[in-house]
C-alpha cells in the first residue's frame, strides 16, 4: 500500500539521530522504514520489556482484532499464515515479534525505559527516562498508541471487594476462572469479547450493560489447512484480500459517519438489527439488547457469537445501575448483591493520554499540557506548532475507527518522511506546521466532526473530548489518503540552514 517515498534534496544527506518512543506497531514501522532510508542512528525506547504495545497490554480471554486480518499487516510483510479472519490477539503478537526480528530491529530497542520528559533545546530534543537515562535526538517520533491508559469506573467501593477484580487490559492470569461467579462490566468490542470467551467457563457469567450496543455479525470461522497453503502465493494471498471490495467497505463505513441517511448506515443498521431479531429468542431479552442510539455512534461492535453466548444457560445480563461495589460483590440500584467471584472492568481507556503523563517541552518553553489544556488536537494527526522535529504515528484526531490502524500508520509515515528528508537534506534545522495551519485545520475538522453520528447519534463514546467534540477524522477515508500523499508546504515552517 504504501511506496517508498523520495523527495528532492533526499541525496544529501545530513546524519540525524532519531529517537522513537514506543514498540508498538507504530514505533516498529518506524524504526523499519528509518532504516530503509538509510538512517541507522535510531533507538526504540519501550517502557515495558516487550514489543507489541496493545497486543503486548491485552491478553484478556477472547482478545481479537475485527480488522479482518490479511489487512492487518504491513504492507511490506504480508502473513499468509493467520489462522482466522480475525486473528486472535496472541497471534497479532506473534506477527509483530517475527517482523521486528525479521527486519533486524531488536538491536535498535531499548526496553524497560520510560520517557517522562522531552525538551526542545538548541535545534534537539532532549529526553530523560524514568530510569534516570538521559539522550538526545534531532528527531522524535511518538508512536505512543491511542488506548493504553485503563479507564477505572468510578463505581463506589471498588476496593472493597475481597474477590479478584481488575481491567481488562491488566488482566490477572493467576485468577482462577473455572466454575466462577464472573462479573464482566462494560460491552464495548472488549466486554463483547470477554463475555463469549468465558461463558462457558463460568458457573455464572453477570454482563453488567449501561449501554446496549449494535453487534455486527461476522463469521470467524478459521481457514483450513489448504486455504493457508494457498495464501502461500502472493497472487492468491492479494485475492483474498480484494482490496476494492475492502476499500469500498471502508468507504460505505465511512459515508455511514458523516451520513447518517447514507445507504452504508442504512445497510449495516438492517444487518444488525436482522442478527438481533433472528439471534436472540427472548423478547424481554431482545429489548434489553435492543440499541437506544444511532448505528456507529459508538464503534461498531462486531462478533460471531455474542448474542449466543448472552443467552447461555450460564449468562445474566444485567441492566440495573450499579450501586456500588462490596466485599462479596456488586450491589446494584433495586438493592439486590450479586455475590461474585472475579470482577472484569472492560471500561476502556482514557483515549486523551497520548504521550502523556510525559511532559514534552517545545520551542521557548511551550509545554504540550498547556496546549492540550482543553483536548489534544495536531494538524492532520502527525504535527503541532512550537515543537519542531516532533511527529505523531496516530496522533490526536486521526481516523481511529473500524479501520487497519496499520495502514493508518504507513501512510502518516509516508507524510512523515517528507518531512523527515528536508531534515535530513540539510535545508533546514527546524520544521513544524504553522499555528495557522492547526487551527484552521481544527476549526475545519471541529466543523465537520459536529455532522457526524458520533456528535448526533445520542451517545457518549470515547470518541468524544472533553467539550463532547468528536475527537477523529471526520471525513471520508480516501480524503486521509490524498492529504497524506504530500504535505502542503505552506503549512510548515521551517527554521535555519545547517
Ligand atoms: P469502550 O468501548 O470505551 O467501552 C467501555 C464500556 O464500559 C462501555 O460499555 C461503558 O458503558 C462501560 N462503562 C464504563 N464505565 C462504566 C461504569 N462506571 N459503570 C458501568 N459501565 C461502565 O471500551 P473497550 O470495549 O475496551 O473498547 C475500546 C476500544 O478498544 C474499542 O472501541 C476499539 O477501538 C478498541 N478495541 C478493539 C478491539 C478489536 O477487536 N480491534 C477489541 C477491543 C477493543 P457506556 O457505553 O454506557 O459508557
């Protein structure tokens, strides 16, 4: 999908040090595609002690990607060998891992270092980990991912329960599951999930909804034998893939965002509907699951079984508030206490943190803190003002959807690189996008992101910011696509010769 980028001036070369935070998918793509470009001087600092960001962070029973899984892989190393459409979290790991040793990178990532300050000073970012590490760089990737900061509910008690209870992204393998009185609160795609896994594990499995969400059928079923063997061609492998069928559905996923009364919103609110009338068999159930919103007002929940697994003998969905939590389990608002065993908090993530709680300093001391004061914001997802030499791998506002956050990322590293060359050809010291460039463009995008079903949908997703704006690419896919194939060079400013 993405070509190699050159740009005029690439062939001087001035040697720059690239520092990348983050071995997430993102900080991998980086790191690859620096190299490819022939810059070597380049370290990965990781805070934890593995690559593989949300894959490395979840490992709740059930994790699985709904991004169908041929697409979710580099384009550069494509993984004949998934074994399901959609691949289960340990084996998007397992991906990840090969391609970082593949492409030689593992002597580039320093693991178990924490960034917690970065510093414009003299044309370099200064950086200082939590280790006491201190390092230097003329060029600073965040590629920090979106989710990665657990949302705690505030529920009342929540340390008083003598059971086991944690988030679903710090799931506790040592908690016995087996024959437990399991509470799963939240049905987001990771309750979803969770809940179909554990079912059937469980002597009791409570699904605690706040919120009754649409569910996308999906078949799941895993590829035989032969199938993988076929995909051993490239020619069969980009078949199964069919891009224009998989372009257009990300298109019609689209339009459906920016047009409620499009055919897509139409069409996929029929499907759903269509696999709630026809999966679940109690009516007083079917009511409970019955959605209060508009279609992808909050991100579309797709799942093979959820609906089946909801009406196990074993399973309780529970919509009564919670009142609070208690030594022996939830006491929700008619006074009733649901007696558990193991409490799972699939409540999401703070989807605001970005870098942060690192504290990054720009030119003349501008503080990122005081500039996402009200909600983060970048031109175009990758860029800011007053912090040159500074870009973002799925940055604040991009399009985070139903959508390869993989491709994604390759075609903000193929804007990025554009950037990076003029660095690197020695034109210039500094480079970042103006402030007129940011706020016309958050103007714009503020504008077009209060006509979409995320802003009118009657729904409170973690789309949203903190002045209920939708906080994502409000616009068409193949409109991410054009902006991304050049930068507008009038929208950066550049600063020094070296
Ligand atoms: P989420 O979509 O933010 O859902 C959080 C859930 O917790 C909601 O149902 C919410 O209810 C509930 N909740 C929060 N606080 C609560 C409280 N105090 N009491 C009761 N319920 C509470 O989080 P998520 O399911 O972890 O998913 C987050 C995102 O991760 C997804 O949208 C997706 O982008 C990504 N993800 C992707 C996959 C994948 O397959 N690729 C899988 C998992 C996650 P309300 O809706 O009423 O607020």
């Amino acid at each position: 999908m993405t070509e190699d980028v050159r740009v005029e001036g690439d062939m001087a070369r001035k040697q720059i040090r690239v520092v990348v935070l983050g071995a997430g998918m993102a900080g991998i793509l980086a790191g690859i595609k620096l190299r490819e470009a022939g810059i070597d001087d380049v370290t990965i600092y990781e805070k934890a002690d593995r690559i593989g960001g949300t894959w490395r962070e979840n490992t709740y029973p059930g994790l699985t990607c709904d991004t169908p899984s041929h697409h979710y892989t580099y384009s550069f190393a494509r993984n004949p060998d998934w074994s399901r459409y959609l691949p289960p979290g340990w084996e998007i790991q397992q991906y990840f891992e090969q391609v970082t040793e593949q492409y030689g990178l593992y002597d580039c990532i320093r693991f178990n270092e924490e960034a917690v300050r970065a510093e414009f000073l003299d044309s370099r970012w200064q950086l200082t980990f939590k280790s006491g590490l201190q390092d230097s760089a003329d060029l600073l990737i965040a590629a920090t991912g979106v989710l990665h900061v657990p949302k705690m509910p505030a529920i009342p008690g929540i340390s008083d329960f003598e059971g086991a209870i944690f988030h679903s992204a710090r799931w506790d393998h040592s908690v016995p599951l087996d024959g437990k009185k399991i509470a799963v609160v939240g049905n987001g795609s990771t309750g979803v999930q969770i809940v179909s896994a554990l079912v059937e594990r469980a002597s009791l499995l409570e699904h605690y909804q706040r919120t009754p969400q649409w569910i996308m059928p999906v078949d799941n079923t895993p590829y035989t034998a032969q199938q993988r063997a076929a995909f051993q061609d490239p020619e069969v492998l980009e078949a199964e893939m069919d891009f224009e069928n998989f372009n257009h559905a990300v298109d019609i996923y689209t339009q459906a965002i920016i047009d409620e009364h499009s055919e897509g919103a139409t069409f996929m609110a029929a499907e759903c509907l269509k696999n709630l009338e026809q999966s679940v068999a109690d009516p007083e159930l079917r009511e409970k699951l019955r959605p209060d919103h508009k279609p992808l007002c909050y991100r579309l929940v797709w799942s093979p079984d959820f609906y089946k697994a909801i009406q196990h003998p074993h399973a309780a969905l529970v919509t009564e508030g919670i009142e609070r939590i208690e030594a022996a389990g939830i006491r929700t608002c008619d006074g009733v206490l649901h007696e558990l065993d193991v409490i799972a908090l699939a409540t999401g993530f703070h989807a605001d943190a970005f870098m942060r709680p690192m504290k990054i300093i720009g030119r003349n001391g501008v503080d990122l803190d005081d500039v996402w004061a009200d909600s983060p914001k970048a031109y175009l997802a990758v860029s800011l003002p007053d912090f040159p030499n500074f870009f973002m791998l799925n940055g604040p506002n991009g399009p985070v959807g139903n959508f390869p956050l993989i491709a994604i990322a390759e075609q903000q590293w193929r804007y990025i690189y554009q950037l990076v060359a003029k660095l690197r050809s020695g034109e210039v010291d500094e480079i970042s996008c103006t402030h007129q460039a940011m706020e016309r463009f958050e103007e714009e995008r503020g504008a077009a992101a209060k006509k979409t079903v995320w802003y009118n949908g009657g729904c409170h997703s973690w789309y949203l910011n903190a002045q209920g704006v939708p906080a994502s690419w409000p616009w068409t896919y193949s409109r991410f696509l054009d902006e991304m194939k050049a930068p507008n060079w009038e929208d950066f400013e550049c600063v020094g010769k070296a």
